[in-house]
C-alpha cells in the first residue's frame, strides 16, 4: 500500500511540474506575443509618420504646381470625393453653424435639392430652438411673398451649382442675385461651402454684381471628429485628405458677405445747377 501511495506522490508532482512549466511556457509565449505585437504598432507608427510627412510635402508640391488649384479645378473635384469632408458635410448641425451667425435677426435657410448628403433639414430644426424667425427653402422652390430676412443662410446651395457643369456663370450669377433679393440691406448673407477661398472667393465678387461684399471666409470649427481615420493610413480617405488639405481632417469653409445697395437703385447725385 505504502508504495503504491508513492507512486500516486510521484505521479502527482510529475503533473505538477509539468503543469508549472506549461504555465511557464504560456506567460513567457504571452510576453513574446506583446513584445511582438508593440514592435509592429511602433513600425506601423514609424510608417505612418514617414507617410504623413510625405503626403503633405506632396500637398504642397500639388498646390504650387496647381496655383492652389486655381488652374487645375479638376484635380481638387477629383481628390474631394475621396476625402472624409462628403461624410462630415452630411452630419452638419446647427451648433457647427450657429457661431457664423449674427445673433439675432430672422433667417431664410436655403438649400440644394434633398440628397442623402443634404444636412440642411436637421441644422433647420436646430436652429428653430434658438430663432423666432426661420424659413427653409429648397432650390426651385418659388418664394410666393417677397418676403425679405435679416440673414441669409445658405448651406451647400452655391456648391451644388458651382459643381453642376450644366450651370453656366450666367446662371450662378441669377441665382446669387435671387440670395441677394430676399436679404435686407445691411443684411447678412451665411455661406456654407466646401470649395475653400482660393476657389469660391473670386465667384463670388463677380457674380455678385455689387449687390454683396465679402467680408471674411475662415474654416468651420467643426464640433467632432465624425470621420476616424485609421493610423497606419491605409484608407484612401485619409491619403486625400493628406494632398488636398495638408492633413487628416475634413475642411468646410463659412463665407460672410454683407448686403449692399443694388447699383441700379442708387440715386445719381445732382450737378449744381440741376434740379
């Protein structure tokens, strides 16, 4: 019996043993796996450090080459449909906006056609819960009273036609001056656009006839990041943002113009002698 006993002693430390270096072989195998898994996070890090720099130095190259694409507009329609700005424009808000704004007054919302990208519905309800006045009108849709605003908010209208190669200038031009008609003078006229300065700017002051004056453009604060992109920038979402912008967040650019008196409607000042 006594040897038996030992023999079941012997046995159950061999299995012991033998467990303990299989945990030991279990943890060290664990270690080996991490230490592995962070060398390849920190090459990831390193190459996509190494890609950042030169996709920007790429920007710039592509922007001097291009005059800021001034001279080739097709590249830039090219790179944006590839960037994250599509997805954000589409989750505008009104807090993203409601800065740009003066702070009180009534306001004519007016947008593109309805699309899945059309965000003009949802900052419309926001801007509701902060203004007494606020009217949401559609592209085509007639204005059956000639009702003027105190701000004109216009959100992705003037892109939808810039972009629309069946729209000459002649037809931006009238459709400017429709903005124009349901502003008061002095009033403010909020562009919500796309298209950054270099692009938008020198429209607008041609079609605009006199009737509006630019006075300032900067980039939106947008109030987060609704597009992640993914660190080892293997998406092209991310490597567009890189040539077009310089870097990986989206771009949406506000224009405040002010409404002037129309040309046409001032009065010629009298000559001496002429009553």
């Amino acid at each position: 019996f006594e040897s038996a006993m030992w023999v079941v002693f012997f046995a159950v430390a061999a299995l012991a043993n033998d467990a303990s270096d299989f945990v030991s072989r279990a943890h060290a195998s664990v270690a080996k796996s991490k230490e592995k898994a962070a060398r390849q996070r920190l090459r990831r890090a390193e190459g996509a450090a190494r890609m950042k720099s030169r996709l920007a130095e790429a920007s710039v190259a592509l922007k001097e080459l291009t005059h800021d694409f001034q001279d080739e507009v097709p590249i830039f329609d090219t790179l944006f449909v590839n960037t994250s700005t599509p997805v954000s424009w589409s989750r505008l808000r009104g807090s993203d906006i409601i800065s740009q704004l003066p702070r009180s007054g009534s306001v004519l919302l007016l947008s593109p056609p309805e699309s899945e990208q059309d965000p003009s519905r949802n900052i419309f309800e926001d801007l509701k819960t902060s203004r007494e006045t606020v009217k949401l009108l559609r592209w085509g849709e007639e204005e059956q009273d000639d009702i003027r605003f105190d701000v004109v908010l216009e959100v992705g209208l003037l892109d939808f036609l810039q972009r629309d190669p069946s729209v000459h200038f002649s037809s931006f031009k009238a459709a400017l001056s429709g903005v124009a008609r349901h502003l008061e003078v002095g009033g403010t006229l909020v562009s919500i656009s796309a298209i950054p300065a270099q692009l938008r700017r020198p429209l607008l002051d041609r079609a605009s006839a006199g009737r509006l004056k630019v006075l300032q453009s900067s980039a939106l604060e947008l109030n987060e990041d609704i597009t992640p992109l993914p660190e080892d920038f293997g998406g092209a979402m991310a490597v567009a943002n890189m040539l077009l912008y310089g870097h990986n967040s989206a771009e949406v650019y506000a224009y405040i113009c002010e409404r002037l008196q129309d040309p046409s409607s001032e009065e010629p000042e009298l000559q001496a002698g002429e009553l």
